[in-house]
C-alpha cells in the first residue's frame, strides 16, 4: 500500500518561500509510470493543480503559477519536494501531495490520481 | 473560476438517483480522460471513477460514470446519507497543458 505524508512549516511569512516535503513509503519514486504531484485546496474553495514531476525528471506546471513553482525529487530518501516563491496570504491553503497514475491507450494518455497524503494547512502571515 | 464547470450544489433523498455534471472543452474533455474525487470535510479527496467511466477496486456499482463530446457525468444511485460529500472532476488540458479541475459539488442527501 503507497503511503504519502507532507511535511513542513505550517507558517510562512508573506514574501518568503514555501517549502514542503512529500514523504513516500510502500513504492519507489524512480520507478514505474507515475507522476508525482502537489495539489492544493484553499478554505471553502476547490482544488488547484500546482506541478508535477515524473519518474524520470520530468517537470510541468500550473502556467498561473510556474514562475514561482519548482518541483523536485530526492530519490535516496524517495521523497519530493515543493518550493513556492514570494508567497502572500492567496497562498494559504491546504497542500496535498499525491501520485497519479499515467499511461496509454491508442496513444491517448490517461491520467489519475491514486494515492493522497492527508494534507498539510500551510498559512501565508506576518 | 475554473476551467472546467460543475454546479455548485445537488440534493435528493436517500435512495434516489442522482448525476453531477462536468463541463468543458475540446482541449480538455474533449480529448482526454475523466476522472472524478470525492472529498470528506477535513479530508483528503479519494479517487472514484477513473478512465471516464472506471470504478477502483472498493467502489460500489452505484456510481458510474460517463462522457459524451466535452462534458462528463458522475452518476450515484441509491443515495445514502454517506454519499454526502463534495465531488470534484478532473482531466488534462493540452492547451495549457495543466491538469485542471472542476469546482467541486456538494452533495446533499436529505
């Protein structure tokens, strides 16, 4: 059974940097045909796509946010890792980190969301 | 205001029928795959219906799920007051080339 566990400070200053760690147990992070994802869920509001890195290192964005988005993945610890720039308080919300499946048919990709971690509340305030 | 539309809200009574829609365009519904969550309060959201029209192992037949041109449906029948939750579908945009969501319905069994 996968299990994924964010981590990290559940208090940023506005204008600092966020940063998360999604911690994967039960699979490997460098194998298989997944994408490993950070998504998040402000108060009362639905769910936003932030990026995602693949097995093989392989990046993608939300464009709204890519300019202060990186994803990245340490797989000796198999965990990845999210850095949000210049955050302000529109940056607080619940992060979640999750694997989605991918692969193909007739060339189509499908692509899913299998696994979640539980969520962290990460809060932008002075 | 997201790209793909859901209302907002749905309601009907225990062991009703009920469908969800999911509203988009060619460059997402259009040509990709559906997938569509459903989320506790406090929760994290769980994978439901995959593939357009796909159940995980240990979800009920009572939902379904399908597509026709640029939207999707979720369907629940046999309503219980467990099934209250939010509902949320997704899929890949290529032309932002970002996975997108709907808004989320909440689903009110009375």
């Amino acid at each position: 059974q996968v299990q994924l566990q964010e981590s990290g400070p559940g208090l940023v200053k506005p204008s600092q940097t966020l940063s998360l760690t999604c911690a994967v147990s039960g699979g490997s992070i460098s194998s298989g045909t997944y994408y490993w994802t950070w998504i998040r869920q402000p108060a009362g509001k639905g769910l936003e796509w932030i990026g995602r890195i693949y097995t093989s290192g392989t990046t993608n964005y939300n464009p709204s946010l890519r300019s202060r988005v990186t994803v990245s993945a340490d797989t000796s610890k198999n965990q990845f890792s999210l850095k949000l720039t210049s955050v302000t308080a529109a940056d607080t919300a619940v992060y979640y980190c999750a694997r989605q499946r991918y692969y193909e048919i007739s060339g189509h990709p499908i692509y899913y969301f299998d696994y979640w971690g539980q969520g962290t509340l990460v809060t932008v305030s002075s | 205001q997201s790209v793909l539309t859901q209302p907002p809200s749905v309601s009907a009574a225990p062991g009703q029928k009920v469908t969800i829609s999911c509203s988009g365009s060619s460059s997402n519904i259009g040509n990709s795959y559906v997938s569509w969550y459903h989320q506790l309060p406090g929760t994290a959201p769980k994978l439901l219906i995959y593939d357009n029209d796909k159940r995980p192992s240990g979800i009920p037949d009572r939902f379904s799920g399908s597509k026709s041109g640029t939207s999707a449906t979720l369907g629940i029948t046999g309503l219980q007051t467990g099934d209250e939750a939010n509902y949320c579908c997704g899929t890949w945009d290529s032309s932002l080339g970002a996975w997108v969501f709907g808004g989320g319905t909440q689903l009110t069994v009375l």
